[in-house]
C-alpha cells in the first residue's frame, strides 16, 4: 500500500528539520497577521507529545515557535498592558497611565509574578527552551507594537477546561480527590467545563479562558509547562503516559501601529489587528481490545475515538463539497474539537497537520486508516486571503523619531545647555537685548556730580530711538507679515476652493463609479446564479445524458446478444433441418427398398406356389412316391421334420403374451421401426408402457424405467430379440439419463429331425397324391429371414427356399 504526502521525515530527523519544514512559515504568518492551526494526529504512543513538546536538549515544536516570536518582536514589544484582551474575543489599546495604573495594581498583589529574564528558570524545563538557533522573521513591521498572550485549555470526555484556571479555595464546598469522591481536608478542586462562544467575526472562543501576556520565551514555556502539569494521562496497555485528553495551546498576538511622532500606540481600535496560532495535541485514537481499557479509561477511548471520528467526517464532507460542488452540511458540532476549530476549516487560516506512524508490526492495521485519512486531508483547501487595515501614516517613523530625539540630545550636550524647549527663547531674548547700548555706571559718589545723570539720560534717549525704530520696523514687518499672510490666505482660500471643485467633481464621479460597481456587482451575481442554474442544468443534463447512453449501450448489447442468440439457433435449426432431412430422405429410401423387398418376396411366394401347384396338377396320379429305404435315409443328410399341411378352416390361435420380470413399473418401450413382428405365441408384453419409436427427453421425464428392443441373426440363422432394461435418472441440468442394468435374450428356433407323416384322410391315396400327402417344412415356411449388420438400410433382408 503506498500513500502520497507534501514532506515525508525518517525516523532521524532532528526537531529543528522538522520546525523548519512545518512550523516556520505557521509563525511567519503569525507575524503577518494571519492565523494558524498546527496539530500532531496517529495512532497512541506514536510520538504526537514528544513532537510537539521535545525532549531535554532538544525542544519541539512548541518551544521553537515562541522563541522564534519573540526573536522577531523583541525590540518592538509594548509595555504590559498596552493591549487589553475582552471577554469577547477582542482586544483594546490602553494609554500610558492607565497601563501604568495596571501595572502598579499588578505590583502591589501579593501573588508571585510570571518570571522575568532576571529570574531562575526551572530546571525542569530549562533544556527544552535553549534553543541555539536564533530563528526569526526577516520582515517585520517596525512601526508597530506587539504583545503576546497565551492560553492552554484541554478537551476531555467532550468538555473543555482551563489548565490555567486557578481554582480558589472553598471552606464550605467539598474538595475531590484522585479517585473522585469527594473528600473535607484536600486540597484538589475540580475545574469547571468553560463554554464556547461566537464572537462579532463569527470566530469560535473559550468564553472565561485565562488569558497570559507574556514578554519572553521563557515565561511563556513557564506557563505552559504549568498547565501541562494539570493535564490528564494515564498508564495504558500500549503507552505509560497516554495523554487522555486533546490539549490546545493558543498563541495570541496582539499588534497595532504606532501614531505619526512615533511615540505612542495609535488609539484606534479598528487598527489593531489580533491573530492566532494554535497547536494541538491530538490523543491517540487507540483499539480497546489492544489497550484492554474498562471503567474510565474505556469511556475516555470512547470519547477520544469519537472526536477523532467526527473530525475526519468534516474533512471528509469539506473535501466532497470541493470536489463535487455540493453544499452539504459539515457537523462542527458533533464534536468540541471540530467546533472550536470551525473558522479554521472554513478558510480563516492555514492548518497543517503532522501525522506520526509507529513502525510497530501490531499498529499496521490503525497506521493503514491514520495515512489514509491524513492523504484525504490534502485535498482540501481552506486558506484565504485576509486583508490587513490601513494605517495611512509614513512608514519609518519610529526610526527617525529615535534619531531625531538622539541628535537633539547631542547637540544640547555639546552646548552644555537644558535639554527642554526654554532653550531657543532664551537664547533669543538675550540676543534681542545685546543689540541695544550699553548702561553706563549708575553710581552717584558725589552730589555735585553732573556728567553721570546726562550720560544716563542720553543712553536712554538712543535706546527708546532705537526701541522706536525696532517697534516701527517690527510695526511694518508685522504688516507686511499680515498682507503676506492675507494674500496667502486668498491664495489658500482658491485654492481650497479648486480643490473643492475638484474633489466634489472627484466625488461624483467616484459615487457614479460605485453606482457602476453596484450595477455591475449586482449584473455578476445575476449572472453567477444564471451559470449556477446553467451548471446544474448542464449537470442534470449530463447525468441524464450518461443514463441513457448506459441505457442504449445496455439495449445494444443486449440487442447484440439477441442477434447472436438468433444466428446460433439458425444455424442450429438449419442442421436440425439439414439432419432430419438427411434422416426422413435414408428412411424412406430404407422403407422403400424394405417395400420392394416385401413386394419381391410376395411375388416370389406366389410364383412358388403357382409352380407347385402346375407340378401337382401337370403329375401322373398312378405313380405313387417312393418310400425311402432306411439305408438311404442314412445316407441322406438330415432333413427338417415334416409336418401337417395346414388346416385352411382351423380356428385361430390367441397369443400368449409372455410377462416381463419388470412389469409394475411405469416403462418406456423403445421399438425402432426396423425391428419385425416375430409371431410367436410368446411376446415380450409390458402393461402401461409408452411406446416410441425413438427416444425422447418427454417420454423418458414421465417414467422411470427404459426397455430397448433390439433385433439381430443368431448363428444357427434365426431372429434373437434381445430386451435391454435400464433406470431412467434426471441430471442436474435438468435432463435424463439411462443406467442400463439387465438384456433379457428371446431367441426363436425351429425342431430338427425326420420328416413326420400326416394323418392321411383316405387308407389308399392314389400315386398322384405322393407329394401333397408328403410335404416338407420346408415347403410350408419357404421364406426365412436373415438380419445382417453393416447394411446401408439397416438390417438386411435374404431369402431362402427348396426348389422342387
């Protein structure tokens, strides 16, 4: 059996060959804005886990996709609490303060906070996230901010519960333990089954999931590996842990723009845009006859392989509604594994699929359904293009805003001026006063003292002339500033209203345009439901076509058939013809010779009887026959007896039928025309019989018993009838056959031995009567019978006679 797939991996391929293949171009949309399903499917104990999660030294899949994230969003990552995730699978953009009030808020609970980079990882874990590879997205957006935000939920027995839930402690309601009954002094509460809702988008969510904004690869591993310590396995026949549950780990990220200083986030929530990747860990679909499952385990097998179940007949009826164009409805909600995932399906984002086959002899059987389905699974496309929001501003603005700010601090370094806004008024002002005169010495030592006071008095003068001149020009400039600004203003004012004309003439003309664009929209769905109707028309059509083309095809070849059946029976009713003609024609010339044979033998009689009687009339009757003497009678060879001429008025004799050993039975006596009536007294007779000339499946399906006649010349030249008896049995074709089982012989014979003298009627007959007195048997059965075989007429005819 082969199977066809997009990559096939040996059993040594390293994780990072694998993440590079599968999972790098999931996290690259992820980046872009789109979103992505990545889950692991096979037969239990087959790998998905260790796929997904790694092993010491060498992480998976899961561990690879965060750090290859915050590889590529690192630097532009925002402050916590930025972005704000809803209750209704959206996300909001805080300002600085009121982020800053959250994180204070945060820093003041007394709850251990999610680690940071300072912070000891976990040995634990720590050997799964040292990835050395340094992967990130080439391209990515620099005017944006990012935050990332996971979440970790498992489906078990068809319910989903939150790994990341924090179950608070009740004094007053009953704790559960392992066993689940319920117990006073435990510490294990059992979560609560969270419910699936439909956001604004029509996109599937966990309605009350925590949800963990995380700034590095470590503290996102960090809680997933918390969560992974929740989930359900247990020890089974096939497997020592065998996840018992399907896990789902969501990778949101959160990204938006920033505003056109470069400064902040843009307080717009139609710019932000949120995506996902999701990566699954399927359980197992597992035989409860291999894992020898019962009480709990057997109910999870059972839910597990019905959720396996329902996700392949969506596969399944996605693919036959590509391929076949039929709009069947795909069950999402048999299952809460299909129905979490429906926007997936329906083309919200690419999903691909690892399938991981065990080499093992007894997992062939489930390893042949598991490829078989995951070869189905490519055929279907679910992919979609997804339009990003436009932000209009420049791009590259963060960037220039970092060097903008650099080199005004330098520059206010090297002044060894403020670095704030006061500078170049100052600087300005101090300017503006160095223009004017300096003040003299103000002192007054003496009171007779009258150069100090003029001089003063003086500088003043030419300062307020020249505070003067610098208000008149400032006057002038100020006006010839107002007329430049008023005629810049006209200017302005026409060319707005320009503008205007131009973008209402603009305006027109791009809501006749979208006018157009509705008509023609409106005209495409028109014509698009006429192809629609033309297409099943011409489905219809074609169907009904391919029907009665089967339909002529079959009546052609059965018309073929009916031909050929109607020449076999000509040509076989031709041969029945041409031998029964050949038949009836050897008959007849056989009767016929048999005819004239009997005519010629007839006329031979008479012609012998005529002589007798001219040889009895033409005799003298005075000589009487000489009685032979005994020595001449030894001498002579012996001669048949004489016997008594007949008796012309003697009454008839009956015949006596002769009864056959057989009789009782219903009987087919079978007498070909060829034989001849014998005339004895004794006659082979059986009561109730069929007589036919020939055999006959009809006269042999009405009895049970078969009786031949069968005629042939003794060696002593007499007729021996031979009776030849057989069983009739019917074959299982439904015809007869005969099992021939006893002959009976009937053989005719005639007295030898001396001539027998009659009674005479007179004691002296006259000499002329010798030889009617003394007549040889001879002369009275003068015609014998011979059978000869080999002949072309069938048994041959000869006659014997003694001449006079």
């Amino acid at each position: 059996t082969q199977y066809s797939f997009k990559e096939v991996f040996g059993t040594l391929v390293v994780q990072k060959e694998l993440f590079d293949v599968v999972a790098k171009p999931l996290v690259e949309d992820l980046i872009r804005g789109k979103n992505g399903l990545l889950f692991t499917y096979g037969v239990t104990g087959s790998g998905k886990t260790h796929t997904m999660t790694g092993s010491p030294g060498d992480g998976g899949l899961l561990p690879r996709c965060l750090d290859m994230i915050f590889n590529s969003i690192g630097p532009f990552q925002a402050k916590r609490f930025v972005f704000k995730l809803d209750d209704k699978n959206g996300v909001d953009v805080q300002c600085e303060v009121d982020a800053l009030l959250e994180r204070q808020k945060r820093d003041a609970m007394p709850v251990p906070k999610t680690p940071s980079g300072k912070r000891q990882i976990d040995p634990e874990f720590a050997d799964m996230i040292n990835v050395q590879d340094h992967c990130k997205v080439e391209e990515v957006d620099e005017d944006n901010v990012y935050s990332v935000f996971v979440s970790y939920i498992e489906i078990y027995n068809n319910y989903i519960y939150d790994l990341l839930e924090e179950a608070p402690f009740d004094p007053i309601k009953p704790k559960w333990n392992n066993c689940n009954t319920p117990v006073r002094n435990g510490d294990f509460i059992p979560p609560q089954s969270k419910m699936l809702r439909e956001d604004q988008n029509h996109n599937m969510y966990v309605t009350g999931c925590t949800e963990v904004e995380v700034k590095s690869t470590e503290e996102a591993f960090e809680v997933f590996w918390r969560g992974q310590k929740k989930r359900r396995i247990a020890n089974t026949q096939l497997n020592r842990e065998s996840s018992r549950s399907h896990s789902v780990f969501i990778i949101k990220l959160a990204q938006a723009p920033l505003d056109a200083d470069g400064d902040n986030v843009l307080q717009e929530k139609e710019q932000i845009t949120l995506s996902q990747l999701s990566l699954v860990d399927l359980a197992g679909s597992e035989r409860t006859n291999r894992t020898k499952a019962e009480g709990n385990r057997l109910r999870e097998a059972g839910n597990i392989n019905q959720s396996l179940m329902t996700l392949r007949t969506c596969i399944e009826v996605l693919r036959e509604n590509q391929m076949y164009g039929t709009n069947k409805m795909v069950p999402y909600r048999d299952s809460k594994l299909t129905h979490l995932f429906k926007n997936y399906f329906d083309g919200e984002g690419k999903v691909r699929m690892i399938v991981c086959v065990n080499p093992k002899a007894e997992d062939y059987e489930e390893s042949l359904q598991v490829m078989r389905f995951a070869e189905m699974t490519q055929e279907v496309e679910v992919a979609r293009p997804v339009d990003r929001p436009l932000c209009g501003l420049t791009p590259g603005r963060r960037f220039r805003n970092q060097a903008f700010r650099e080199e005004l601090s330098r520059k206010l370094e090297m002044r060894g001026g403020p670095i704030n806004g006061e500078t170049e008024e100052r600087s300005v002002s101090e300017m503006f006063l160095q223009n004017f005169p300096p003040l003299p010495s103000c002192e007054l030592l003496d009171v007779n003292d009258d150069q100090t006071l003029p001089k003063l008095i003086e500088v003043l003068e030419k300062r307020h002339k020249l505070r003067q001149m610098l208000s008149e020009e400032f006057a002038k400039n100020v006006l010839a500033f107002k007329t430049m600004l008023q005629e810049f203003d006209s200017s302005v004012i026409s060319k707005e209203n320009y503008i205007q004309g131009k973008l209402s003439e603009k305006e027109k003309t791009i809501s006749g345009q979208k006018m157009e664009l509705e008509r023609l929209e409106k005209k495409i769905k028109t014509l698009e439901y006429k192809i629609e109707i033309l297409e099943k028309t011409a489905t219809i059509y074609e169907e009904d076509k391919r029907n009665l083309q089967q339909e002529l095809e079959s009546k052609s070849q059965k018309l073929q058939r009916q031909a050929s059946d109607k020449r076999r029976l000509e040509a076989r009713l031709q041969g029945m013809v041409a031998e029964t003609t050949m038949k009836w024609e050897k008959e007849c010339e056989r009767r016929v010779a048999a005819k004239q044979l009997e005519m010629q033998n007839k006329l031979w009689v008479k012609d012998e009887k005529l002589k007798q009687l001219k040889a009895i009339v033409t005799e003298p009757k005075n000589e009487k026959p000489e009685r032979p003497s005994r020595e001449r009678d030894r001498e002579k060879p012996v001669q048949r007896s004489v016997s008594p001429p007949p008796v012309p008025n003697a009454p008839p004799v009956r015949l006596r039928h002769r009864r056959s050993r057989s009789a009782g039975e219903r009987w087919v006596d079978h007498k070909p025309p060829s034989n001849l009536p014998t005339e004895t007294v004794m006659q082979p007779h059986v009561p109730h019989a069929i007589t036919v000339a020939a055999a006959s499946e009809k006269a042999l399906a009405k009895c049970d018993k078969y009786m031949l006649t069968h005629q042939e010349l003794a060696s002593d030249g007499e007729i021996e009838t031979k009776l030849i008896k057989g069983d009739v049995f019917k074959t299982r074709g439904g015809g007869q056959a005969v099992q021939f089982t006893e002959i009976e012989t009937l053989k005719q014979e005639s007295p030898t031995g001396r001539k027998r003298r009659s009674s005479p009627s007179n004691p002296d007959p006259p000499e002329d009567a010798a030889d009617s007195e003394w007549t040889d048997v001879e002369t009275r059965c003068s015609v014998a019978v011979e059978m000869r075989a080999g002949s072309a007429l069938g048994p041959g005819y000869q006659h014997h006679a003694q001449p006079k």
